[in-house]
C-alpha cells in the first residue's frame, strides 16, 4: 500500500494531538498543518519528529490546503486533529480507495457516547448534508475524515480556505464525476481543547454561513477561482 502522508490541520491542539499522533498506524505519517497555534502544538509536533508546515492566513481550509500542497505520497488522507475520530480508520479507508475504484472515501460521524455531538452541530450537518444530495452528492456528513489521491484533490481547484473547504470539496468532487464511498467512523470526545465549531452555537453559526457560502458560489462544474476568505480553524 507504501506511505500515506495524513494532513493534522491544528489550531491550538497540544494537548489533543499527542493522542491523535500515538494513534496513526504503521505506514501512516502525520503532516502538522498548524494555522497559528500559541498553545506550543507545532512545537510539540516538531519535538516529535513530525513534519509541521506553518500556515499563517486563518482558516480550516487554508490550513488543510498548505498540509495537502506539503504532502507527498500518491494517496493522502486529512483527519481533524482533536482526538474525536480514530486514525485507526484510515487503513481500511485507504484499502477502499484501491480496491473498489472509487475516487474518494469520506467518514460519516457515528456518535459513540451521548452529548458527544451537541444539537446545534447535529441539526447544521443534516441541513448542509440535505442540501448536498440535492446537488447529487449521496453524503450523509461533510466529509470529517477524508482519503483520496493527492493530485486529484490538488487539481479540484477547491478555493474555500475556510470552514467551507469541504463542502466544497465534496460540491467539485460530484461535478468532476468522482465516485464517494462514504463509510461509518465513531466519533468520541475530545482528546482535549475545545471544538472550535461545535464546541459552541457561535462556531456552528459561523461554519454554517461559511458552507453556505461555499454551496451557493460553487455551481455544478464550476472551474477554479481565487482562494475566498478565512475564518478560525477547528
């Protein structure tokens, strides 16, 4: 199967990452994406000997972006850097992608314990997940945990660099006529720190005006566009 380079996009995540990096599987290697952390996550992952690339322009999406631009392998793989979904899903994800012919293999939240994914979290991703398959795209979530292959990912031209970037993803992946397999992950507490979207009404909100943003701009086949702007990561 040979390396896969697993982009963290982290925004003061020191005490969750440490979990989330002992978890990786053999033959899964983290890239830090850090978009400003003053907590001493990149630092923590540098000590580690992991690979951190500094994005200074806020946003979830600006940082995945500079992680992605800064892997390396045929196949990559973006999981959230708070502990809340398991590395341990990637291998079977990454298996997927080779031996079905799918283009894209994308997580759907299974709560695990309760009040692990607040109402207001909740009722937002059914909406936009509602929204998406009436654009065609047979998504149950927003793609929380991701595998595809590098170059196809870079070449979407996805220019959210917000909380939008994957709904976003999952609006050009559908246009370009990519096959989704879309499969089970549990989703548990936190490792640490708190969420910076579904940590608090205001965080859905705003993750929710960003995805918004980014299904009306993003048409059926749209081409690419500049970056649009950012707002705090996850």
């Amino acid at each position: 199967m040979g390396t896969v380079d697993v982009v963290l996009p982290c925004l003061d995540e020191v005490d969750a990452l440490p979990t989330v990096l002992d978890a990786l599987p053999d033959g899964f290697a983290a890239v830090v994406a850090d978009n400003g952390s003053t907590d001493g996550t990149p630092e923590l992952a540098a000590a580690r000997g992991v690979l951190v690339v500094h994005e200074a322009r806020k946003g979830y999406g600006a940082a995945v972006h500079a992680g992605l631009e800064a892997t390396r392998t045929e196949v990559v793989a973006v999981i959230d850097a708070d502990g809340s979904l398991d590395p341990a899903a990637l291998p079977a994800m990454v298996a997927l992608l080779h031996d079905t012919g799918v283009d894209l293999v994308v997580g759907r939240r299974v709560p695990a314990a309760r009040g692990v994914w607040p109402w207001h979290a909740r009722l937002s991703n059914l909406v936009l997940s509602g929204l998406m398959r009436v654009r065609g795209v047979g998504v149950r979530d927003i793609a929380p945990v991701r595998v595809a292959r590098r170059q196809a990912l870079l070449d979407l031209g996805i220019t959210d660099r917000a909380f939008g970037y994957p709904l976003e993803l999952l609006i050009r992946a559908g246009a370009a006529g990519w096959r989704i397999r879309e499969v089970d992950v549990a989703y548990r507490p936190r490792a640490g720190g708190r969420s910076k979207v579904s940590g608090s009404v205001r965080g859905t909100v705003r993750a929710v005006r960003d995805m918004t943003r980014a299904l009306a701009r993003t048409p059926h086949g749209a081409p690419p566009a500049e970056p649009t702007g950012g707002t705090p990561n996850r």
